[in-house]
C-alpha cells in the first residue's frame, strides 16, 4: 500500500485508526502490517505487540482447537486460493472476557501487477443487533405460543380473490387443515355450501364498505364436522393503505352453545316439572278412589270369574298409571340429595350387579370397564348417582338388541371434576332426537315413558355436573357425566 503525498497518508491513517470498525491487514502468509485502535481496545493488545504476529493468535488467544478459528481460516484461505471476498461471522473474547460477536469482510488486495499483497479484514461488532434480534425473535416466537395455546380461536388472511394466504394462531387446531393443505385455497371450503354460495359475498362487500363485519356462523372442518364460531372479518392493507385482502379471526363458541342448550333444557324441564307435579297431584286422587272401589268389588262372592278377570286387569292397569305417576312426581320433586363423600368408581361397581333385575336384550352384550381407582371423591346422595348410571347402562343394552360392547371409563379430568363416560355399539341417535333426548316424555322405545332420561339430567345437574351425549348412526352412543370434586 503506497501513499506518495505525506499529508493524504496521514489523514488516511487517522481515518483507519478512529474507524468504528476492526482493522486489520495482513500478508498472505497471516501475518499484521497494519491494525487500527479499535482493533487493540478489543483485543487489548497495544500495537506494537500485534504487528508481526499471526492474525490468529490476536484475535485467538488460544489458537489450538478452536473451531471458530478453524472455519475463519478457512475462509481466508478460501480468498488466497480462488481471488475473491469472503464473509465471516465469529465470536472473540476481548479484553474484559466478554464475548463479541463480529461480522467479518475478508477482501484480497492487489498489486498494479495483480499479484496478491495482502487481506484487508474488517470486522463489524454486531452483539447489540444480535441481542436486539433474538430478542425480537423470542417476543415472537413468545407471542406465537400464546396464539397456539388459545385453541378456541383461528386466524387466517386472505387476498382480495378470497384464497388464503395466512394461516396460523390455532387455526389447524380449531378448523383441522394444516397449513401446506389450504394455503392459497380459496377460503368458501370453510364453509358451508349455502353460505359460501350466499353469505360469504355478502360479508365481504360489508367489509369493504364499512371495515368491519362480525356475525355468528358454522364453519367446516376437514372431516366435515361443524363447528359454531362467532366469525370477525377486517380490512388487510398494504402499507399504502390500500385495500389488499381480509383478515379472518373465528372464535370455537361449542361450549357455549351446550352451555347455552343445558339452560334452554333447565328452564323448559323446570316449567314441565311444575306442569308434572300438578298432574301427578290430580290424577292421584280419583285414582285412589278408582283402585280402592275396584278392591272392594273384587271381594263380592257373586261376581263371576270373567268378571273378576276383568276387573284384576283394570287394577293392575291402575297400577301402572299409579307408577307412572309416582315417576312423574320423582321427576317434579326438587327435594335436595343427601350428600356424602363417593368413590364415583365404586359407586358405579355397585351398580353393575343391578341390571340382572332389569328386562334386558337377550342378546350377548361384553362389558369392559376402565375405573379408575384412587380418583378424588365427589359429593353426591349414592342412591341417585346410582340411579343415573343404572339408567344410563340400561339405555346403553337395549341400545344393542343384537349385542355387541358396553365400555364403562372413569377417570380424572385434573380440572376439578370426574368423568364417566358410558358408550355402546349400537344403533345410534340421531341429531333430531338428540336435541329433545333429555326431554321428559319422549322416548324412541314401545313401551318407554321417556323420563328416565329427564330424571337422569336433574340429577346430575342438581349434583352441579353436566351430561353431554355423542352419537353416530350406525355406530354407537357415549353419554359423558361430569361431576365435581367434593
């Protein structure tokens, strides 16, 4: 390197050593012609003590085995073979023991012959943006996992044509599709034909006019299932401002739907209930009276055989309503359960030898049972807890009059409460009848009075539990019992 004019030199020397950067020039053999201050204040080396030694060992003190020392050579060598720049990105220890982390450009220098006379290495501390970008990076990848773990919602955008573009914060949780599936698919196979033929156009004009349309819609998942979302659609602009998509965020509202149902059920049993209680109280009456008078007719001596068959089947008709009549007042009755501390998988063992008393299919039904033991005690009055699992096992055999598996499952939901969970392999419910199934008097069976169910939901409810039913034609039911923890 050749200054003719004295005073350039100097100033170029001055440039070189109050430059916010590290400099170095070495030979093609490695060893430093030239260093600048930043270069001694990080290594911590006056300058005198760095001219003439081997790059490697002011930037490494301990040169041997270290890695990054070896790749860095590597690098350099790299310049002296093929004639070209190079980069590097390593970490050196300075003078406090305090690791930087430094941005190296490795440039050949030539001669007016072009023979190689030396390496120009200029290295950039980049700690600080380093730290600044892991940062950044751990504030993402921190906000990233809150969207995840919020599972109830979706998050997708898409372009003005309708395909989407983004997909992510729970989005494969909530709607099924994973990302490589339905990025760039337009955005009506979320939803339902009907909607995606009317609705969709519709909420996307509102969008564009006013910026904002929410409403309460179904959406499909991949398998096809429905899921209830409140859906939120907004503008997505460029960074001119301009109008370049939407941006959908869909919240899962099932549970608030059951919830929703539970309270629809509650009030329309409460308001039977009374209806129940009123019946039962005026048909008892003159039922009395009606059994009490036919008991002392059969005790004429005059009256025949054929007379006294026929009055034997009016009593015992009477008695049927009487029973039935004592449901409905089981059914009406809000008397509270006598409390105790229940093991709910004992309890159920109590019941299993019950249903031998009960009229059920005589086709083979296999029982298999999963109770967990040492689960956390519930408070509940056994007798009813007990009458809700009969109940519930009884529906599951005459579910099955061809036969086949009853599951029995207890377990821990770790969330306060206990499940259990009764399924069949049976014929399955439909949706229809689903929506009324806790509801007293209907039944799907010939000879049913549809309040064992309804007398099953009060229950539980009155234990502050839940009851949930899932079904498939064709392939069986599973009712699901919550209780809580004592």
């Amino acid at each position: 390197m050749t200054l003719t004019d004295g005073s350039s030199e100097k100033l170029l020397l001055k440039l070189i050593d109050n430059a916010d950067v590290l400099l170095l020039y070495v030979t093609p053999q490695g060893e430093v012609s030239l260093a600048n201050k930043k270069l001694c204040d990080v290594v911590g080396l006056p300058l005198q003590q760095i001219l003439g030694n081997h790059w490697s060992k002011i930037l490494y003190h301990d040169a041997s085995g270290n890695i990054q020392m070896q790749m860095f050579k590597a690098m350099v060598d790299d310049v002296i073979t093929y004639r070209r720049s190079n980069n590097f990105e390593g970490v050196v220890v300075d003078k406090s023991q305090v690791q930087k982390l430094l941005s190296w450009g490795i440039i050949p220098i030539y001669s007016e012959t072009q023979d190689m006379e030396g390496i120009l290495l200029v290295g950039h501390d980049v700690t600080e943006i380093r730290q600044r970008d892991d940062a950044l990076k751990k504030i993402d990848e921190t906000l990233k996992n809150i969207f995840i773990s919020i599972k109830e919602y979706a998050l997708y955008v898409t372009n003005l044509d309708g395909n989407i573009t983004y997909y992510a914060m729970g989005s494969a949780t909530l709607l099924g599709w994973e990302k490589s599936e339905i990025i760039f698919k337009h955005v009506s196979l979320l939803h339902t034909p009907e909607d995606a033929k009317s609705d969709l156009s519709y909420m996307l004009e509102q969008v564009r006019l006013t910026g904002q349309f929410e409403t309460e819609i179904m959406l499909v998942r991949k398998n096809s299932e429905q899921v209830p979302v409140i859906l939120t659609i907004n503008r997505f602009l460029d960074s001119q401002g301009e109008l370049s998509g939407y941006v959908f965020m869909a919240k899962d509202i099932t549970e608030r739907k059951k919830l929703e149902y539970q309270i629809f059920q509650s009030e329309k049993l409460a308001a039977i209930g009374q209806l129940a209680a009123g019946m039962a109280h005026e048909i008892n009456n003159p039922l009395f009276v009606i059994s009490g008078r036919l008991e002392m007719v059969l005790e004429e001596e005059a009256l025949n055989d054929r007379v006294k068959q026929d009055i034997g089947i009016v009593i015992n008709q009477a008695e049927r309503i009487r029973k039935l009549v004592d449901r409905l007042l089981k059914f009406a009755r809000k008397s509270p359960p006598k409390l105790e501390a229940l093991d709910i998988s004992e309890a159920i063992e109590g019941v299993l030898p019950l249903l031998t008393y009960h009229r059920l299919p005589a086709a083979h039904v296999e029982i298999e049972k999963d109770l967990a033991r040492g689960l956390p005690v519930i408070k509940g009055d056994l007798n009813q807890i007990q009458e809700v699992f009969l109940n519930l096992l009884i529906n599951a055999h005459q579910a099955m009059p061809e036969g086949g598996t009853l599951k029995i499952i207890s377990r821990d939901l770790g969330n306060r409460f206990v499940e259990v969970r009764i399924s069949d392999t049976g014929c399955g419910i439909s949706e229809q009848n689903i929506r009324n199934i806790f509801m007293p008097f209907f039944t799907t069976k010939k000879d049913g009075t549809g309040l064992g169910l309804s007398i099953v939901f009060n229950i539980v409810k009155n234990h502050g539990g839940t009851i949930d039913i899932e079904s498939q034609i064709g392939k069986g039911t599973t009712f699901v019992v919550k209780l809580p923890y004592a």
